[in-house]
C-alpha cells in the first residue's frame, strides 16, 4: 500500500487524493468550526478566553504533525496566544505534576499518547471534567467517561524496502510465513519498537500478543527471531529505507506519512496495513485542573474534535476517526479508510488496559525471551 493508493478504494492517484484533500482542507477553512458558534456556552468560551493570558500545550506531537491544528486554531482565534511544547509521552505528566507542586505556571492541555500515564494523572485528580459539545459526533469508544478525548487513532503499519522485498507483506501471517522460508536472508533485518523502552512501544505488543490469543506467542517467537528492535519511528524509517533493514513492523504511522511526499521515497520504501490485525494507537488530550486558561483550552479541545479540527489532524500526518472525516478529505489516512481495508474487527485498538499494567513484568519477561534479548 502506498499514500493515497489504497487497494480497495480503486487505485486513486497520489495527485488526485491529495488534490481532493487540500481542496476539502481550503474550503473547510472559511467554514464556522460549529454549526451552533452562536450557542450561549460556546459564546461565553469565547468572551472569556479574551481575558486570559494564553494557552500552553504539552504534548509528544510534532511540529509537523501539529502544524495545520495549530495554523486552523489560530486562523478562528487569532487573539488566544498558543505556545506548544514538545515533550516525551511520559514526561508531560511530570513536568506539569513538578511545575504545579511549586505553584508554576504549567499546560493548560496536555495531548499525548501514554494510556498508563493518563490512567494516573486521572486518579491523581488532575484532569478537568469537561464534556465537549462535539462528543455527540464522536465514537463511543474514543473517550473515558473522565473526560478524556481522542486526537487520533495512529495504525501500526508494516514499511519494507522494495529493493530488497518484491511486494510487502499485508498480515502477521504473511511476515511470519517470509522469515520462516527464509531466516538467513532476514536475520537482523527487520525491524519494530523496543518494548522494554517505551510504555507507547509496550502497549502495542502487548495489544497485538492479547488480540492474536493463542497465536499471540508463536508470531512473536517467530518474528523476535530475526528482528532487532529500535527505539523511534524516525530511526526505523530512515534504515528501512537505507537498506539497512529490510522491513518493519509496528512502525507508526504518524511518523511514515509525511515522510511518504519526500521527493524519491516512494519509490525505494512501501507500506501495508496488517490485513488480520492492525493496531490503532489512540492518542488522548484533555484539559488539565490546574490551567490558568481553562477556557481557551477548551476551545483548543473542541476545535481538535470537531470536523474541521479532524480535517487538519488528518493533513498533519495523523488518522482522523469521526465517521464524517472520509476518504479525499484528508492526504493520508481516515480512520474509515483502515475500516474499509482491514474491517473493523480486524483493528486492533491501543488503549488502556489494566491487566497490561499487572502483568507488566511477566509480559517483558515472556517478550524479552521472543527477542532473543538477554539482560
């Protein structure tokens, strides 16, 4: 599968989707991001945001991920003041738990993808009840009844090399099926997340081992024979498409997308979503109790989960998941386009998951041993 030619909506063009895109995109812009902007709640936002001082996000997107939600936010409230800092999945929460201890100035919205870390930050008592006026329009399963929202649900996607691999594999069978025929030719040429790292890489094993069920272990057993395990997307990209690796698997696709409109990378690297179990890693925002701009947070947050919003998540390299986010409107991904490719139950969703959390340390022992990793 490559960008903006999925094999089921009948071979569209890289132009034409993304011309379709960043025409839907434009004529989005001049849109009201509500169809009731003049309802008393969202008039009184606004009238308050005036007075506040500005707005400050933390979060682990980056820049050019967020560039068109920041560019289309400002656009419709040219006079909120928004500075977004870039952080580690994790280590939002503790700046803004020692910023506030002190009594410092901290987010006002934290958008970040750490299912574990937001289970915490939740029981800690620092999240901002709030029910978005557009949370009619979105899936049940995209929030916490704490008033935890989603940004985006990001596929785990297979990338391959086409030097070295003759057509990429679309599902954990077909991978597995490649490295057994051949383990010389793979050994040490494949790729994915470290989930001894990273609790973002952890939790995507983790769903993908608990969705497979009995298979779960011998896949990974298979693939953990001949992969060595890297730390970032970028990192696992760029030796993709070096020849370093010959494949990779569990590779985010926030971080392949916008890679894909590189002038010549599309022709030396492909991707695929897996056919018998994608995961979608959900990427969670929420407004924190202690921001001193709560209510141009709120907008911030109501303008992430409305349509418009959706449409410049998805331009950003992002997968927008509203049901009326469709397939032209956005360059890459909707999320309705990995439902119409996979099907729905074939998405496997990374969320949080208490067992994940107790079973942590059995888990990484049991992972450690697929990969051939010794302490």
């Amino acid at each position: 599968m490559e960008v903006g030619h999925l094999k089921s909506l009948g071979k569209i063009s890289v132009a034409c989707v993304m011309s379709v895109g960043m025409m839907a995109g434009t004529a989005q812009v001049t849109a009201p991001v509500f169809a009731e902007s003049t309802s008393v709640e969202h008039a009184a936002l606004i009238e308050a945001s005036k007075a506040e001082e500005g707005l400050l996000v933390y979060s682990n997107i980056a820049e050019y991920n967020w560039r068109y939600i920041l560019d289309g936010f400002q656009e419709e409230y040219p006079w909120i003041k928004l500075e977004s800092i870039d952080l580690g999945p994790s280590t939002v929460f503790e700046r803004y738990y020692s910023e506030t201890s002190v009594g410092k100035n901290s987010a006002d919205i934290i958008a970040t993808a750490a299912p574990d870390g937001w289970t915490r930050f939740i029981e800690r008592g620092e999240l901002a009840e709030y029910r978005s006026p557009e949370a009619d329009s979105l899936p049940t399963w995209s929030m916490r009844p704490e008033s935890l929202y989603t940004i985006s649900v990001d596929p785990m996607i297979i990338i391959y090399n086409k030097m070295l691999v003759d057509e990429g594999p679309d599902s954990f069978e077909e991978l597995v099926e490649m490295v057994q025929e051949n383990p010389d030719k793979y050994r040490n040429k494949v790729t994915t997340y470290n989930a001894l790292k990273h609790s973002f890489a952890y939790d995507i094993h983790w769903s993908a081992v608990k969705y497979l069920g009995n298979e779960g272990w011998p896949v990974m057993d298979a693939l953990g024979s001949v992969t060595r395990a890297e730390s970032g997307g970028a990192v696992m990209v760029e030796k993709v498409t070096s020849g370093e690796y010959s494949m990779g698997y569990f590779v985010s696709g926030i971080t392949v997308f916008p890679r894909m409109k590189q002038a010549g990378r599309d022709k030396i690297m492909g991707w695929e979503l897996m056919e018998d179990g994608t995961p979608v890693f959900h990427r969670e925002i929420g407004v924190t109790k202690k921001a001193k701009s709560p209510n141009s947070a709120k907008l911030f947050l109501n303008y992430i989960l409305s349509h418009e919003g959706q449409i410049a998540v998805g331009k950003g390299g992002m997968t927008p998941y509203r049901s009326d986010v469709t397939h032209g409107q956005v360059p890459y991904l909707a999320y309705q386009d990995i439902v119409d490719e996979i099907g729905e139950e074939n998405i496997i969703h990374v969320k949080y998951d208490a067992e994940a959390y107790e079973k942590r340390d059995e888990f990484l022992a049991r992972w450690k041993q697929a990969f051939r990793i010794q302490d």
